[in-house]
C-alpha cells in the first residue's frame, strides 16, 4: 500500500481554504440537488508533497519576504531534475527564471520576430497557445491534429503546406506542447524530429512547453525533450518547464526556460525586462525541494493517476455517445460528444454542467468543438467515480 493518500478528501470550498479557481467557480452551485463537481482547471486535489511542505513552512519560519535571488541550492536543484528525470545536460547558463510558462508562452512570441510576423500551433490546444500569438501582435496559424492508425499526431503535409503557402511566409514561431494539453500525447523521438525538421527548412524558432513532462502514464513511453535531441535542434528552441503541474505547486508561480542558444536567450530575456517579475521566495522553496525530494510522492502519484486514467476510459467508454482515448500523459481527458447530438447552441460543457460536473468547454482549445470537453481526473477516486457516473447516467 502507498504511504501517500491520494484518497483524503481536502477541503477547497470552505473559508478560509475557499481561495481556489477551480473551486470558486461552482461555490453555491448545484444541478439535481448536488454541488457541481469542478473537474476543469488544471491543477489537481492533492496537498503537495510532505518535503515541500516542510520547506514552505521552514521558509515562513524565517519570517522575511525580501526580493530573492536564485541560491545555488535552487539551481543545483533544477539541473538536478534536468539531468535525473530528464536525462539532460543543461548547462545553468541557459536557464531563464519565469514566474509561469503562461508568462514564458507569451514572451516567446514577443522574443521571435516582428509584429505582424506569424505562429504556428497544432489545434486542439492548451488555450494560450492561440491568446499568446494574438497578445503579442502576431498572426496566429493553426493545423489540426490528425489521427493515424486511431492516434492524433501533427499533420505535418498540412503544415508543410501552410509553411509554402503565401500566408505562411512570415511564421517565425512553431508552439510545441509536449506532452500535449488537452489529447495527453507524449510526442515520440521520430515526431519530434520530424517537426524540427519542418521547422528548420523554414528558419523557424520553436517553443516547446513541457509542463507536463514528468506526468507520463504510459509506461511503455518516455518523454523526450527535444532540444536534448541535438545541438542544431537546441540552437532553434526554447524549452519551458516548471514543477507545478506535477508537484500540484501551480499557485507558486515558479517556472523557468531553457534556451541554449545566447543570441535567442538574449531576445528573451529583452522581451522580458521590466515587465515580468521575479519568481517568489516561497515559489523558489517549493520548486527545490520539489525536484529535490518529491521523486517518491511523484511516483505513487502517478500509480494513482494511472488507476484514474483507466476507471475513467473504462467508465465513460460504456457510454456510447463518448469517446474518451486513454491519454498517454498528464491528467486531463478529451472527450469526444459528439454522440450526444446536441442541438445548436448547446455545448457538451454547458451538458455536462447541468449534470452536476464542471468540465472546460471544447470551444477553448479549438474554434468550434463544442461537442468536445476537457476532463481533469487529478482529483480523489471519490470524486472521479461520482463524476462519471453523473456523466454516464446523463448520457442515458
Ligand atoms: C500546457 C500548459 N502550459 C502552461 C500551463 C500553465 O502554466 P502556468 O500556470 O505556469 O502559467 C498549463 C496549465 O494547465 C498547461 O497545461
């Protein structure tokens, strides 16, 4: 039996615990005489690990909040993770502190090229994938995933095409998720250097966020980052990263990048200057200790995971307007409802709410999936089997 207890109901909802996003969307609200269960935000149910806890309340001990400055103990702990879970040699000078990888998305479209110029991304996606490029003045493109032999994968014709077509001229910037939000693909060796490749016959930079690296379910796949590929790979890419999805840490804002390459670090970090601030003190405690001495918890969370990957596909693969595939990585599910023929102007999100469970509406990760949601299982055993059986009884 695992020492850790991933089953323990925490309480989110109640003041003064009350301050959670996911939480505070459904406070007060019910369908069929029952709170609607969140199960959108991506973060998960869990306390995080004892270590980091235990850090963060020696740090609050000390009882002075100055600005920080990355301690040797912080650095050796991310190269550390960068070496022994990821199997890379980074080299500290390629480190770029980041409060949050939605803030490094964002300067990465800013570092790369002029306004006007564009970016490429595979649809569905994690939603700032599509704002970033826009925020930043640039042209968003999109190609959608295609499915072969039954699994999503890059369509990567379509996107030789739309790279030798006059509208896409002027990309510049390739976003990679990897593993990828919301399908839970983890991009295989061959992939990835077969995006590379596209990406370098075209001159283009590539951002590969992967958040979720550590959070692969499936044990016959490992991650790879690809800039670990070669050096040619990694002059072109920027790589960010962060312990908060698998250390559920997210609200501490600590996150950082990895770009070999000084002059497109340099691009970077001036895109940077002025505007985004440093990472926590408690941020640069947790994301230590983490790294340091989360390894164990990690793991049993991911036996846990496993098991409510698998309850889940099992559980809403009886129902035959869904289709759920067994995500490779992460803790999110993309359901497919397009079964539920919902009449126009209803979402399967709006569907499913009504229902009693709170799931992201397709909509965000693709213009026009509205039949589609997004489903978080990092929650207790508890809540999953409740939320699918609301959605499988729903779905008559
Ligand atoms: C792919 C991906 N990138 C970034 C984020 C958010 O990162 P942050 O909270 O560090 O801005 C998420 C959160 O779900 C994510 O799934």
């Amino acid at each position: 039996m695992s020492k850790f207890d991933f089953d323990l109901p925490i309480d989110r909802s109640s003041a003064p615990h009350d301050d959670s996003m996911k939480w505070g969307r459904y406070l007060g609200r019910h369908a069929n005489g029952n709170a609607i269960l969140p199960m959108w935000v991506a973060d998960m149910d869990f306390a995080a690990p004892t270590p980091v806890l235990a850090a963060l309340n020696d740090r609050l001990g000390h009882g002075v909040f100055g600005y920080p400055r990355v301690t040797p103990q912080v650095r050796d702990a991310v190269l550390l993770h960068l070496a022994r879970d990821l199997h890379w040699q980074v080299d500290p000078d390629w480190l770029v502190w980041l409060p949050g990888l939605v803030t490094g998305l964002n300067v990465a479209c800013r570092a790369v090229g002029e306004i006007g110029d564009g970016v490429v991304t595979a649809v569905p996606i994690y939603p700032p994938f599509m704002s970033a490029p826009r925020l930043s003045d640039r042209q968003l493109h999109t190609v959608p995933l295609t499915l072969q032999d039954d699994r999503p994968v890059w369509d990567l014709a379509a996107l030789e095409a739309l790279a030798d077509s006059p509208a896409g001229q002027r990309i510049r910037l390739l976003m990679l998720c990897n593993p990828h939000n919301p399908i839970g693909r983890v991009w295989q060796e061959d992939e990835l250097r077969a995006l590379a490749g596209i990406a370098e016959r075209h001159g283009w930079v590539i951002c590969s966020d992967d958040i979720h690296c550590e959070l692969v379910l499936d044990k016959t796949l490992r991650y790879t980052p690809l800039a670990r590929l070669d050096p040619d790979i990694a002059r072109r890419t920027m790589t960010l990263l962060a312990p908060s999805k698998t250390y559920n840490i997210p609200g501490l804002g600590a996150a950082f990048a990895v770009i070999p390459d000084a002059a497109l670090r340099g691009r970077f970090e001036r895109a940077m200057a002025g505007i985004v601030p440093h990472i926590n003190v408690l941020g640069y405690t947790a994301m230590a200790a983490a790294y340091r001495e989360g390894v164990p918890w990690r793991n049993a969370l991911l036996d846990y995971l496993r098991v409510n990957r698998d309850l889940l596909v099992a559980g809403l693969g009886k129902c035959p307007a869904l289709r759920v595939s067994s995500p490779e990585a992460t803790y999110l599910a993309w359901i497919d409802a397009r079964g539920l023929n919902l009449p126009d102007g209803q979402t399967a999100a709006r569907f499913f709410e009504s229902e009693g469970v709170g799931l992201s509406p397709g909509e965000d990760y693709m213009p026009g999936a509205r039949d589609h949601v997004r489903l978080n299982f990092g929650c207790t055993r508890q809540t999953l089997e409740e939320a699918i059986y609301r959605m499988a009884k729903a779905c008559g």
